[in-house]
C-alpha cells in the first residue's frame, strides 16, 4: 500500500487520533501545519495536494501533570527518535491485534461451562506430600464460594492454580473463555504510597498508559519525518497499529471508569490528589480491590481480604462485594463474612473437596447431619458384619456347608466395603 493510500485509510476521525478521550489530550498535542504538503515525491511514494493533520483539537488548559508522570511510568523508556527509531515499532502485525481484539470480545470458549471456572480431579503434591488428591468444584456467575478446611488443607493452593501460577499434578481447570481474565486480591495489598488515589487506580491501566506514550512518540517521529518518505510510511503503520490497540481496550473509557468508581469505593472528589500513604490499610485494600475491578475481571479470587481490616470496612467490603455480579471464590477464617457473602461453601479436607450448597451457617449444619449421616450407615454396616459372622459360625457344619461358604463371600466384600 502506498503513502497516499495509507493517508486515505486512517481512521482521521478516532477518538485516539484526535485527542478526544480525556488523558490522551493531555498526551497527544495538536500539530498546527500539515505533515504532508502540496507533493513529496520518493521511489517509492508519491503524495499530490495532500494535508494531514493529527489533531485539529486545542489543548485543554486544565491539563493533569500527573497522568503524565504515570504515562511515563508505564510506557517504554524514553529515548529520541534520532538514536533509537527502530524502538517504536512493534512486534505485532495489525491482523494480531484484530485477532486479540476478535479473542477479547468473544464470550464463548470450548469448554462445557457457560460461565467461571471448573476444577476436575484436580491433584498437586509439594516433594512427595500430597496436598490435594480429588478436588472437583465449579463457581457460575452470580456464585460467591467460600474455599474452607484446616490451615494447610490446600486452600490458597487451589487459588494459585485457578489463576494459573501454579499447575495440577493432574485433573483439568476448565474455564468458560481461553482468555479468561482471572483477578486475585492475595492478604497483602499492592500499593504504592508515594502515588495519589487517582494515580494509583490509573496503575491499574499499565497497557492503556503505555499506549499513550507510544502513540505520543510516535507523532513526534512523524513531524519528524516529512523528508524520509519511507520512514514515515511505517510510522503511519505503527500509528494505526497503536490506535487499533487502544480500541482493543476501551482507551478512551480510562478517566470514565475511575470517575464512576471512586465515590462506589467511598473516596470523595477530592481525595483524588492525596496521597496513598495518608490512608488507613483499610482505605489502601479499596484502592486494590478498585484496582481489580477496573479491569473488568471475569472471576475474582480474595485471599483473606478482611486481614487487618477494621470492622466498619468489613461490613462496607460485605456489602460492596454483595453487590458484585463477578464469580467470586474466597478464602476466609471470619465465618461472619462467609455467612454474609457466601452462595456456596468448598470443603477441602484430607486432599478431597465435597460441596455444601448454601453460606457458612448452612454448610456447619449440612456436615453435622452428613456426618450423622455416614456415623448411621457405618453402625448399620458393622451390624451386617456382626450377623454374617453369626450366620457362618451356624451354618459351617454338616449340610449346610455350601450356604457358609455364601456367607463368607459376603463377609469378606463387607470387610473391604
């Protein structure tokens, strides 16, 4: 495709070209003179009477020297065009990242399961000791399992796996979509203390600021430009490639979402500019669960999340987590917040799960009577053994000896039942 053809088919009225999406007008500046003038002419290319402009817009004037600094944070390192052209480009063609674009709206996958994820089977040993050995459980949207079972009963280990930072010995973990994207709020929260609230949920968005970084490097390689033809050919390329990417994921919803879920989180339109360290560990645990939820996770696991937590936090983080769509699987040694939360609870015990419908309350109940359960059926067992023994020892002699013979098959299969 030539130069010309390449001007005809960019997208010029894109919200990631024209700088209409909040953060990336603070990073895009508008070009007063075209790129392209009346004719360039080259051996490859030829552009007549041609006037491009990357952005028509103005410059807000209230513009944030934060995201700034966080788009330098999270884009590649800053280098001049001069010495490193060759570092703009990517990797990946435009079809790939149609492809990942394709992949990531997608809502259908190849397994059996409309929704979260199935473990089945499942089986993990650490250096001979085997922690889980038939673990099969599902959690569906709209569910919230509560994982239980004695401290080392393989708990955070079925975490790890669901996530994909370990792998099962054996057995499947069958997910609704292959790109699933699985979020886990560990006991120990990710912030960093020197950002302000709206940088650190900004943090959340590191291929989004990494985008606009690029694409601002990229405009100015393209004023750059105007006397190497070819070069600017595949700098419009890797433009439309970085635009392609941003679509792919929501670039221009960034500034929205953070604006609609501080006040869910509690924090007030002011709080944006403070800092993270002037909160309490309890404030700090919403900005990483905002920071979770922000990447529109497809299930959520929490790992003790009311550790440390003061209680008016734990019934805001009941309430606010009540209100969640999002498959969730938690673990949790506060049996209160299970009863609050939980639609169903996952035994694990001895390296083998069993499902209890119902919160934490109805599971205590549930086992009570599962285990009166299995106490009856083994008294009526031992009972059966009792009077097979009986019938052996009357029917051994004489002519009822074929019959003892029965018998003693019976008792033995009672035996190993």
């Amino acid at each position: 495709m030539d130069l010309a053809t390449k001007f005809q088919f960019m997208d010029l009225r894109s919200t990631f070209l024209t700088g209409s999406a909040p953060f990336l007008r603070q990073r895009l500046r508008p070009i007063s003179s075209p790129i392209a003038t009346h004719s360039f002419t080259g051996s490859n290319h030829s552009i007549k009477n041609t006037t491009f402009f990357i952005s028509r817009k103005p410059i807000n004037p209230r513009i944030s020297a934060k995201l700034s600094a966080i788009a330098v944070e999270t884009s590649v390192a800053e280098t001049s065009v001069e010495d490193d052209i060759e570092s703009l480009f990517s990797n990946n063609s435009v079809d790939e990242v149609d492809h990942k674009r394709v992949n990531k709206q997608s809502n259908s996958g190849a397994s059996s399961i409309s929704s979260g994820v199935r473990l089945e089977n499942v089986s993990k040993s650490y250096k001979g000791v085997t922690v889980l050995k038939d673990v099969s459980w599902e959690v569906k949207k709209g569910e919230k399992v509560g994982l239980v079972g004695v401290n080392g009963a393989g708990k955070t280990t079925q975490l790890r796996i669901i996530s994909g930072l370990e792998e099962p010995d054996s057995g499947n973990v069958i997910k609704a979509k292959h790109n699933m994207k699985i979020a886990f709020l560990s006991q120990e929260f990710e912030v960093s203390l020197s950002k302000t609230v709206k940088e650190e949920l900004l943090s959340a968005f590191k291929e989004e600021m990494e985008i606009v970084g690029r694409l601002e490097k990229v405009q100015k390689a393209i004023e750059g430009s105007v006397d190497d033809l070819e070069l600017m050919g595949r700098l419009l390329d890797e433009f439309d490639l970085l635009q392609r990417r941003g679509q792919a994921v929501d670039l221009d919803q960034v500034d929205m979402k953070i604006s609609k879920l501080m006040p869910e989180l509690g924090f007030a339109v002011e709080d944006s500019d403070r800092l993270v360290a002037s909160f309490s560990g309890g404030w700090q645990m919403r900005m990483s669960l905002g920071k979770i939820l922000l990447q529109d996770p497809d299930l959520l696991l929490l790992d003790e999340p009311t550790n440390h937590l003061d209680l008016d936090t734990i019934e805001w983080l009941e309430g606010y987590l009540n209100k969640q769509d999002v498959p969730m699987v938690i673990i949790s040694h506060d049996r209160a917040f299970l009863d609050q939360l939980c639609t169903k609870i996952v035994e694990t015990d001895m390296g083998v799960s069993r499902t209890y419908v119902g919160n934490y309350s109805e599971y205590v109940l549930a086992k009570a009577a599962w285990i009166e359960a299995q106490y009856a059926a083994w008294e009526k067992h031992q009972k059966e053994i009792e009077h097979t023994k009986d019938l052996i020892n009357r029917l051994s002699a004489g002519a009822n000896a074929g019959r003892a013979s029965t018998a003693e098959k019976v008792y033995r299969n009672l035996l190993v039942y």
